[in-house]
C-alpha cells in the first residue's frame, strides 16, 4: 500500500483509563472483529494481563478506515517495561494519550507521554469515560492540553464503553498523524518492537517496516545479534495472524523466523535481508539488563527439575528473564533469577506459580550492585547479597528518578516517606489546582521491598507512581548476615545502608526469634556486619516435649502422632544444627511489609 | 506360639464422668453391669487361644472398675485366669473394707488409685468426686487388707494449680508411702468438656508446665523413687515394683484386651473393640466377636513402635533390636546434644533427653 494510505499508532493510558476497551471498539468499528464473537478485550492475550488490567506483551493490529490502512500497536502499561514501550512507540508515527475524565493524569501517562514526545510522535489526546457521573471533561481536557501544548478543543471527548466519540478518533488518526515515509527502494529494514513464542511456529518476530520490501523466504538477518534465519512467512494481524506476500516501508506486521529460542532476537533490534543488506541499524537498539534479582527455590526440594523445566519454557517467551542455578545453605537448591522490575517478577512468579504448577519461596528481592573488591583493579556486578565480598573498596547502587503524582494534602506525606528512603527531592510542579507532581532521586533497592505499598498507604491510593533507572551511584553499604545457631543463613543476607543496618538487623533477629521454634537446645539468632554482631536473640531450648500417658489403647495414636512429628520436620530446613521451618524464612522475607508503617 | 502374656479388661463404668476424661466409659446402667460381665467373658472365651497358658498380668482398667456393681465384679474377677499381678484400678471414694476383702480374695494383689490431686479447689476443677481424706482413707483400708503394692496417680497442670500446690501434692503423696506412683499432666484432649472449657487456659500455662515436670521427677527421685518411666515411679528395694502390665506395653509385649474400646495387639495384628456397649453384648450374646477396627502393622512399624516405647524406660534399648528403624545421624546428632548415649551395644536416653522423649524419638527414627 502507498505509504500515504497508512498511520501507526499506538495507545497511551495508565491502567484502567480504558485503553483495551478503546482498542476492542476501534477493531468493532472497522469490522475487524464482530461485537458477537469478540470477547471482551481482544488484544490482552494472556489470562493474567486481563485479570491485573495490564498489557504485558506489545501487539500489532491492522484495520481499515476509510480507505486507509490504520496499525495499532499496543504497548506494555508498566514501568518494567519502559525500554518494550519506547521501541513500540519508536514503531509509530503518532499516538493517541487516553486520559480517565474523572481521574486526570497519573504518573504513568506522564512517563509514556513524554517518552512519546521524544520519539517525536504526534498525539492525540483524548478524555475518556466522559459517560461517567464524577466526570470531569473539562478539567482533564485542561490538563492534558497543557502537558502537550495542544489547544483544549483539539481534546477528543469520548466513552469507549458506549462507542461515543470512537469514530472521531479514527478520523483525527487520519487527519493528524503524519504517514511514514520511508524509502520503499531501499535496502529492507524493520524494526523488531516486539516478538513472541509459539509453540508450533517457533519464535514470530513483530516488525514495523522502515525501508524496503520484505517477502517470505527471504534470507534475513538481525543486524545486532546477526541472527539469520528465513522468513516462513510475513503477514499481519487482523486480529488474528493473516499471511501477505510482502510487507513494505510503512507497513507493520509479524514474520515468522522458525527460531527456537526467543533470545536470538532482540526487542530493538533492526532486521533486514541477509544480502544486500542495509548497512546502517535504525537507532536505539539497547540491551535491557535486569535489575531486581531475588532467590526462587521450589517448596518442596523434590520440584526443583520442575521448576527449572518451568524457567526454560518461559524463558522462550519471556527474553528478558534471566536465571541462573543458586545453592542455598537454607533453602536448597533453587535459581537466582534477574528481572525488569518488580512487576515482572511478579508476573515470572504467577505463571510458574498458576502455569506450571509450583509452590516458590522467594526470596527478598534485591538490586543489582556494581562492586570493587579491595585489591581487585575491576568492578564486578553482585546479584546477590550473599557473593558480597568481604572487604570492598566501592560499592556502587542503581538509582531511580521517581515520579508521583499526588493531590496536594499528601506531598508532605510522599516527601517524608521519600525522605526515610535515601531520597533527593528533585522537581515539584502544580498540574491542577489540587495535582501535584514530585520527583525524586532514590536508590532502586528502597523501592524494591515495599515502596509502593507504602506509598500507597500513606497517601490512600490516591497517589501514581513511575519511575526511571538513572544509573548506578556510590552508595554506603555494608552487607548484614543473619546467623543462626552461628551459621550465616545466606538467603537472610541483605546490602543495606549502613545507618539502617542495625534497626534492619534488630528487626529480622525478633521476627526470626519468635518464627524458630524452640529446639532441643539453646539457639543464637545474630544479626553480624563481617564478624561484629549488631543484634542478637535467643531462642530458649525446650524443657518437655514427651506426651504423659502411653498404654496399650494409646499406642497406635501416639505413633501417627510421631509419624507427623517427623513428617514437620521434614518440611524444615536445617541451618546447622538448628531445625526452622519455612514459614519462619517467609515471614522473615515477608519483613518489608511492618519496616515502616 | 506361646500366646500373648498380658490381659486387658476394660470395665467402663462410672458414676460420673469426670470433664478431662476421653477414655470410652458409660455412666451409671447398673442394670448392664452383669450383662456386661457375661459379655466379657464370653469374649474371653472366643479369644482363649490367642492366651498363653500362664499369664504374667492382668490389669482391670475403666471407667472406674470398683464402681461396677459387686456381685457380677466378684463373678468376673473370680473367672478371670490367675496372673502374677493383678491390677484394679480404683476411685478412692469406693474403697471400702468390703471392696478391699472381695479384692484381696479373688486375687487381686495390686491396687491403682486414682489420687489426682490433694486440693479440694482443683479436685473440683478436675469434677473428682473424692476427697483428700478420701485417698488417705482409701490406702489405709487397703494396707488393712493387706495390699503391698499400691500406686498413686497424680495429675499436674491444673489449671491454676500453683508450684506450691504441686509441692503439696507430691508431699501428700509420699506421706502415704505408696509403692507406685503415676504423675501426668493433664492432657486437653480435642472434643472432651474439659479442653471445651479449660484448653486456652492450658494452652497459656504450656511453657510454665515444663518445669512442673522437672518439679515432679526431681522430688520424687529425691525421695527415693525410680523414674522408670517417663510418668512413672516406683520405690526401689528388693522387689520390683514397676507396673508388670504396663511394662508389657513398653516393652512391645504382645497383649490382650477384652471390653468395650478395648485394644489387642498380638503379632502384627491390632484390633480396637467397638465402643458402644450395646453392640459388644449383643454381638457375644450370640456367641459373635464384638465389632472391632482391625490395623494391621506393616513391616517395620512394631520397631517403630519398639523404640518409641522403648525410649520411655530408664533402661538401656538393645541397638541390635532396633538398627533398621534408627536414623546414625540423627543418633549422633542427639549424642552431641547430650540427649542420648550410646553403651556399646545399648542405647539410653540422658535425663534430659527423656524430657524431651518425643521430639528425640522423632529425630532418632529414620
């Protein structure tokens, strides 16, 4: 198709401002799914993206307006997914900002709007659910105009739940969103926004066409990984995949590569022809690297070729997890495993959890940690708290810049929380009369355990949240052991900065104190930084553990009464001499929640 | 086979049922009572074979066996195969010479009261009928009659029984120089009045109870007793005196058991007679076995069960009995924690490893 005849677009709205109910109409009004057969929200395809409102995985869908070709590229809704969202966006020319009339900006519009504004995009902005009692058009319109500089009556005013409005948003796509204009003569190149795994087919490459023409069983290649493979076919989806004979500069669309393995082909990444190639990579291509690390190890020791079995599969569809095998002295054997941010391992551990069946212990999430060991000349990454070593002459930790909207009777409430988390203040602007939005500076690892909860509760829901990695600076460490009976428990080790070391410390020591159960013996719980101890607890030894009365009516019930007592004891894990069951580690990770309510 | 050496008989009659108790008893029906005779004996006789032709015991348990009305308890006792100890068990408030008489003439040579405790305020809580004075009087009309070996059962951990009042209680208890002595503490066992009542109450004076336990092993040991058991004691001399029956049991001694509730275990078979009294005797009227829950114990189970009861004696365990069922590092471990001990060939539990007898035999099993 004539590049004039085509618009890319993408969606932009914080969860529940109705982006997946804008998509369902469009697709209804452009016929490319009836309204009968169409289940609610065709474009979130996993089970678990509907039930928590989110789109975890970009999708490509072309319909027809008018004599135009119209694709909409839906975007990831979270912050884990911020580099996923800015290729999507990179793959169109304009994008429309849905905006909740009743609830106004939040901090994730923001993020993606301005990243929709770097990437040069034209936007469109719309207020949405106007049919609702507590909206306020007006108001959000105002908002919203002023963050993109737009005129307020340029603001499309709809209600995606009842179709009001929809066809006007499809006209302005037309009329407001420039078309590509890449080089159809050139040398094929197209940008990889998205890719997924099926498991017939192999990997499926979601691309939007910058130059040339790309047709299947050309040889292809990946100019980053130069990973090369021929197209099976090329095709878009309708909503559903429909083989094309070409797809050409301007179109969007998928390409199945007959790959195995997701992580030969990189989200960013440009493709084009294994001959006669173009020479130059379209710009931006960036490998994500994982910042949050935690601890998986199966409940049961005996699930643990299950849940590596588990991680291989979702690896194929998931290029950004990382794993890798971890012994731990308390809970065995298990993987240690990277992850965009806190909603993808969340999301990582539902589907093991609901997919495959497992029961995780996880353990407390940490950042990554750039480290100089003393009389070592290089840095090294730490993933883990426990390969911490001993004497270190740097240490370094990654930083976020945080962005929270609020209505005003809260910022004192943020400031303070942000403030108890190693924050710098940064920035403060007025949006509305009554939203205000803050940013801050703050290492990842005060986020990572409860700071969004704690957010939450301090401001009463009312406050959104999104942050950015900022890079990595020096930061006071000093990593806390947990010993047990005098053996360190090395899923219980945490890097902390050192002023918060010895309440942390305290802390853990208590809720351990009153988790182990008493043994046949005295047990030493220690909190140490190397071998100074800055806490400590003991739980006493048991004087009596025998039942009183055993004759010839009690014996068979005293057995089974045995046979559960050892049954308990299985399920413990041993530290040394010392018998904890796994809830007292749960409880221990669990700590977050109670540090500072 | 020889036959099993040890005889059961559950008399389950009481005049009241006390609120902690969860034994399988019925209260009043003196009318049932000869029924009920008969019935046992005829049980007896069904089960005669599995008998060896001399029995070393015989132990008349309930309910409250001197409650059962006298006629047909003379009649049962006298048809009961003769034994080198036999055991009544007794409530002190129906000790009387007469009792002490029909006892002594049919062959009963040992006698277990039910003491409990010396305070009246915790004998209330306890819904004991009995008195103080009831007890003193009770072993005094038995030493009349010429009983030498009277036991005592003690229970602790009363709610809001005080040390001092366990003091007592155990000063009581040796005043009246019995040659056995029983101390439990009270079990809240799940769906009795009692744990209805008292179980949060229990629950809270747990961590306190340990050092009653210590409390009791210590004063009696003091005064001479042997700690033979982990709830028993007996004095020490030139006879004796542990409970021959319940030494069966841990011992892992085969035995019988006739009546209602009832448990046999003879070989690797173990049966527990239904309770219901209607069901036993109408079953035996008609010359059936009474219904029964049968259990068999699959390999490995009676050495389980040998060293689980073995555990609870102050005397050494012969390792060769009970290699399979042991775990070596569990064993080593609790010799490090010096919670047991090992004598060439013999394994014995230290002091404090019997305080803590279940969670050791549970490391100690593999």
């Amino acid at each position: 198709m004539d590049q004039k005849n085509i618009r890319n677009f993408s969606i932009i709205a914080h969860i529940d401002h109705g982006k997946s109910t804008l998509a369902d109409r469009i697709l209804e009004l452009t016929h490319a799914v009836s309204a009968r057969d169409m289940r609610a929200q065709v474009l979130d395809s996993m089970d678990l993206e509907r039930e928590r409102g989110i789109t975890i995985k970009a999708q490509a869908v072309r319909v027809e307006w008018k004599g135009h070709q119209l694709n909409l590229i839906d975007t990831p809704g979270h912050v884990d997914f911020t580099y996923e969202v800015s290729r999507s966006l990179q793959a169109c020319e304009g994008a429309l900002l849905v905006v909740d009339a009743a609830q106004g900006i939040e901090a994730q519009t923001l993020a993606n709007a301005y990243l929709a504004l770097e990437n040069n995009l034209e936007i469109v902005p719309v207020v949405n659910k106007i049919d609702l009692p507590q909206a306020d058009p007006e108001g959000a319109s105002r908002q919203l105009a002023e963050l993109i500089g737009e005129d307020p009556t340029r603001v499309l005013p709809i209600s995606a739940k009842t179709g009001q409005g929809v066809e006007d948003v499809l006209d302005a796509i037309i009329e407001r969103i420039p078309p590509p204009a890449g080089d159809v003569e050139a040398a094929p190149r197209a940008l990889i926004f998205d890719s997924s795994y099926d498991q017939y087919r192999g990997v499926v490459a979601f691309v939007r066409v910058v130059d040339g023409v790309f047709r299947p069983r050309m040889e292809l290649r990946t100019m980053a990984l130069n990973t090369r493979f021929e197209a099976q076919e090329i095709g878009a989806m309708n909503p559903v995949m429909r083989p094309l004979g070409s797809l050409s500069a301007g179109e969007v669309g998928y390409v199945i590569t007959g790959l195995k393995d997701v992580s030969e082909l990189r989200v960013g990444d440009t493709l084009t022809a294994a001959h006669h190639g173009a020479a130059e990579p379209l710009p931006g291509y960036k490998e994500v690297k994982p910042m949050v690390f935690a601890g998986l190890f199966p409940t049961d020791s005996d699930d643990y070729p299950e849940l590596r079995d588990a991680l291989e599969k979702l690896k194929l569809s998931d290029a950004s997890l990382f794993y890798e095998p971890e012994t731990s002295l308390a809970l065995g054997f298990g993987f240690r495993c990277g992850f965009l941010g806190l909603l993808h391992m969340e999301i990582v551990r539902e589907r093991l959890e609901r997919e495959f069946d497992l029961d995780l212990l996880v353990t407390a999430p940490n950042v990554a940690y750039r480290v100089l060991p003393q009389n070592v000349p290089e840095w090294t990454e730490v993933h883990n708290p426990s390969d911490m070593p001993d004497a270190v002459d740097e240490v370094e930790e990654p930083y976020i810049k945080a962005s929270v909207i609020v209505p005003k009777e809260y910022v004192g409430a943020v400031m303070e929380l942000c403030n108890d988390r190693r924050g710098s203040f940064d920035h403060m602007e007025y949006l509305a009369e009554n939203r205000v939005h803050l940013t801050y500076g703050l290492p990842l690892a005060e986020i990572v355990l409860d700071f969004y909860d704690a957010l939450k509760s301090r401001t009463r829901g009312y406050a959104s949240f999104d942050y950015d990695y900022i890079g990595f600076r020096k930061g006071t460490l000093v990593r806390v052991d947990i010993l047990v009976g005098g053996d360190p428990v090395d899923a219980l080790s945490l890097i902390i900065h050192r002023e918060f070391a010895y309440e942390r410390g305290r802390l853990l020591v208590e809720k351990l104190r009153e988790e182990i159960p008493r043994q046949m013996f005295d047990v030493a719980i220690q909190a140490a930084i190397g071998s100074r101890v800055i806490a400590r607890e003991t739980v006493k030894a048991r004087r009596k553990d025998v039942i009183a009365k055993c004759y010839g009516g009690d014996i068979s019930r005293k057995r089974k009464l045995l046979e559960k007592q050892k049954a308990g004891k299985k399920r413990m894990k041993r530290v040394g001499a010392v018998d904890v069951p796994q809830e007292a580690f749960l409880a221990v990770l669990n700590l977050g929640e109670s540090k500072k309510s | 086979m020889s036959g099993a050496r040890h005889l059961y008989v559950h008399l389950p009659f009481c005049a009241h049922r006390c609120g902690y108790c969860d034994f399988v008893t019925a209260v009043g029906r003196r009318g049932d009572h000869a029924g009920y005779v008969d019935a046992l004996l005829a049980e007896l006789e069904l089960e005669r074979d599995l008998l060896s032709p001399e029995l070393e015991t015989v132990f008349l348990g309930g309910g409250t066996p001197t409650f059962t009305e006298p006629a047909a308890f003379e009649r049962l006792l006298a048809a009961l195969p003769c034994a080198g100890e036999v055991t009544v068990e007794a409530n002190p408030e129906t000790v009387s010479a007469e009792l002490a008489q029909l006892l002594r003439r049919n062959g009963v040579n040992r006698v277990s009261l039910g003491a409990q405790t010396f305070k009246r305020r915790l004998l209330d809580v306890l819904e004991r009928a009995a008195g103080p004075d009831d007890v003193r009087r009770a072993v005094h009309v038995l030493r009349d009659a010429g009983f030498d070996n009277v036991s005592l059962d003690l229970i602790y951990g009363i709610p809001g029984q005080s040390v001092a009042d366990l003091e007592h209680d155990l000063a009581e208890a040796l005043a009246l120089e019995p040659e056995h002595i029983s101390a439990y503490e009270l079990e809240a066992k799940p769906g009795t009045r009692f744990t209805h009542t008292h179980g949060v109450e229990l629950g809270r004076q747990a961590e306190a109870m340990e050092s009653y336990f210590e409390l009791v092993v210590a004063t009696l040991t003091h005064a001479g007793y042997r700690w033979y058991e982990t709830a028993n004691f007996c004095r020490t001399g030139n006879r004796d005196l542990r409970s021959g029956h319940n030494l069966g049991y841990w011992l892992a001694h085969d035995y019988l058991g006739i009546g209602i509730g009832a448990v046999s275990t003879i070989g690797n078979s173990r049966w527990r007679n239904a309770p219901s009294l209607g069901g036993y005797t109408s079953a035996l009227a008609e010359g059936r076995r009474p219904p029964r829950e049968p259990e068999e114990l699959a390999a490995g189970l009676k050495e389980t069960e040998r060293v689980m009861l073995g555990l609870r004696l102050d005397e050494p365990l012969p390792l060769a009995e009970i290699e399979h069922a042991l775990d070596p590092a569990g064993l080593e471990r609790l010799e490090r924690l010096g919670l047991a001990r090992r004598d060439g060939p013999l394994l014995t539990l230290t002091d404090r490893g019997r305080f803590l007898g279940d969670a050791v035999t549970a490391d100690l099993l593999a």
